[in-house]
C-alpha cells in the first residue's frame, strides 16, 4: 500500500504546483461544456478519499458535513469559491493523505461497507478503496488539465 500512498501524495502536489498560477476567479470559471471547475475538482478529490476511505469504513470523515454535502460525487458548484477557502481545502488536500497513511499504519480501518463504483468496480476493503482513489484522482487530474486549457 505504500506505493498507493506515494502516488496519492506525489499526484495532489502536483496538482497544485500545475494550478499555483491561477487566479480565483480562473479556480472557479465553469468554461462552456463542462459541468464543473478546478477548486470543485480539488475539493471533490478531498472529499471522495474520505467517503472511499473513512465513511465506508464506519469511521468519521476528517471533512465537514457541509464540505461532504457540497462536493461529494453528484454534486456542481453551486457557490464561487473564496481564497481563504480554497486555502484551508488546499491545507486539507495536502494533509489529509499523510493522516490516511497514518490512519491505516496504526490499524484503525477493520470494517468496510461493501460499495460499487459507478464505472462498476466493487470495493471490499479499505485497501480497494485507496486503489480506487488512485485511479480516481488521475481521472480528476485529467479533467482538470482539460479545465485549464479554457480558463
């Protein structure tokens, strides 16, 4: 698992080095065509390793209820985004994959819910959903790349 939690880590930095340029309003333009942004995508990625890792697990997320119900899969921007908050979701962004790996060292995910993905891959333990999330945020990784080319 190690490796899973090198690429994670690697891929979130990044995605933020590749966006540092950007402005707020860049973060938050939903260009012609496309359903969402790249400060959605980012806080969509914090919060889909949490729902993959924690909640399945039968832990608590280390996001808010209101960061979950806001960008959780099924969800578009329905706010602009302010720099102050996009900060603190950086901060999460960059943290949250060291806690996970920490998490996961100490033992503490010992139960899963059984989940199927929505490209039809079913998830049994805490581990399919670290190798899920691989896969998953090099999808957002490309979507945002996409973004950045109209913004």
């Amino acid at each position: 698992m190690q490796k899973h939690f090198e690429i994670l880590i690697k891929t979130r930095q990044l995605l933020l080095k590749i966006t540092e340029h950007l402005s707020m309003e860049q973060m938050n333009k939903i260009p012609q065509g496309f359903k969402n942004n790249i400060a959605w995508n980012i806080a969509h990625l914090t919060v889909t390793q949490q729902l993959l890792c924690y909640k399945l697990s039968g832990l608590n997320c280390l996001v808010s209820e209101e960061m979950i119900a806001d960008f959780q899969k099924g969800t578009a921007p329905n706010y602009t985004i302010s720099k102050e908050e996009f900060e603190a979701i950086k901060e999460q962004f960059l943290q949250l994959p060291l806690q996970l790996e920490e998490d996961y060292n100490k033992g503490i995910f010992k139960n899963y819910i059984e989940y199927k993905t929505s490209v039809n891959i079913t998830l049994n333990s805490v581990e399919d959903g670290i190798m899920f999330n691989t896969y998953h945020e090099g999808t957002h990784l490309g979507i945002i790349l996409q973004l950045m080319k109209f913004v």
